[in-house]
C-alpha cells in the first residue's frame, strides 16, 4: 500500500525533500517506517531517533500501525497533562489560524469581545534582533514553518483545553505567523477575554502560549550573519496531546 510522508523544518533538509510517496506493506509500524526511511535516506537515520511523528495529523508512536493511504509527517520538537475537549458554544468565539499575514492586534481582539466582555489578556511574541540564548548573537530574520493543517487542528485542541480549564473565559483568539519575520515583527498571539479580570484569564492566556510552544507543529529558523539555524523544542508529546 502506498503513503504519503512530509518531513518538516530540519528533517527536511537532511532528506532533500519536503514530500515522498512510499510503498509499504500491510500492519506497518510507524517505527518500521523510520528504519526504511533511515536506510533510504541514510543522512536522516541519525535523526529519526528523536523525530515526532504524525500520522494523519494526530501524533503516532513507533508500536502504531500505520492505515492505507496515511499521510505522515515526520518533524522534530516543535519550537519552545492537558485538560479536556469540550464543544465551545456558538456564543463563544474562538479563533485559529497559521497565517503569511501581518496580525492586527486590534482587530483580532474585536473578535473575540462580546457585550459582556470586561477584561482582555493578550500575549504576543516577537522576533529579537539579538538573542542570547548561548553566545549572544544577532538574528536577520526568522523563517517560520508550520504543518498547517494539523498546526490549526491543534490549536482548536489548545482552546478547547483553555474552555475546559477556565469556563468563565469567554472568546479566545490563537494564531501563528509563518514565512520570513524581521526583527520587532509580532509572530504569535494568544488573546483571552472574559467578563471580569479575575476569572483566570491572565492563567488562561499563560497557559495558551505554553501549550502551543509544546504540541502545535510550528517551527523556527534563525538566519543571522554567522548562517542559519533551525530552533527545536524538547518537550515531548505524549498519547494524552
């Protein structure tokens, strides 16, 4: 049976390609899948070891099989216990998106005010021109890299937990620049608004950007005047994310 694979910020450069169609027979495990590909693309082996994977935009561990037609997406840690789904009623806005656009942070909060809001939290990340994790250095730009898809089917996931959590938030707002950023440019928000201030939504809002920096498939490259670098996370997801 043939699938998909989509390799992902550094993976993809070891593989020297972004997509490949593979043929593989029946109860498949993912983890057979990373000895094939390890031997057909012998300079990606000594990174499948610690690679996440996703098959069908859900994480997969190497004991899953892998079903006919599967899409999967082999990615390291994305760059940086959960609570339970619920649905979010229709009075409340909730909004998600990977976007190449510029964030109007005004317009994004109207979003999500309703006549009964009070109070807004807002987080938003931006892009350093010097950076000191390690030796000091200065950052050109940063490229960022989702797999969309799934990136967005995680964050509806990351709001759902922040609804679960703080039910008296009342709109919530996640999204996520891609493409190439400049220094002083905002790359990410997470936006909670409520009635009142001391509803949890200062937690809520904390709690968004943690949570995306360690299950939405989103990552950063640093380009700066000594060459580029791909920035990975640690934290890895387990069969609860």
């Amino acid at each position: 049976m043939q699938i998909k694979v989509l390799f992902f910020a550094t993976l993809k450069n070891l593989a020297g390609n972004s997509e490949v169609s593979v043929d593989i027979p029946e109860a498949y495990r993912v983890g057979d899948l990373k000895v094939l590909l390890g031997q057909r693309y012998p300079q990606l082996a000594p990174a499948l070891g610690s690679a996440l994977t996703a098959v069908n935009m859900e994480f997969a561990f190497d004991e899953d099989l892998i079903p006919a037609g599967a899409v999967v997406a082999l990615f390291p840690p994305v760059s940086g216990g959960s609570g339970e789904p619920k649905e979010t009623p229709e009075t409340q806005p909730t909004i998600f998106s990977i976007t190449d656009q510029a964030l109007d942070l005004d317009e994004l909060l109207a979003s999500i005010t309703l006549p009964t809001t009070g109070a807004a939290c807002l987080f938003t990340g931006m892009v350093r021109a010097e950076t000191r994790r390690g030796e000091p250095h200065q950052t050109v730009y940063l490229e960022y890299e989702a797999y969309k898809p799934m990136a967005e089917a995680k964050m509806r996931q990351v709001a759902a937990e922040i609804r679960h959590l703080w039910p008296e938030v009342e709109g919530i707002a996640v999204v996520q620049r891609i493409g190439r950023l400049h220094p002083g440019t905002p790359t990410v928000l997470i936006a909670c608004t409520a009635a009142h201030r001391d509803t949890g939504m200062f937690e809520a809002a904390r709690y968004g950007i943690d949570r995306l920096k360690e299950i939405v498939p989103v990552w950063k490259k640093e380009v700066g005047s000594e060459g580029e670098l791909w920035v990975e996370g640690e934290y890895l997801p387990g069969r609860e994310d």
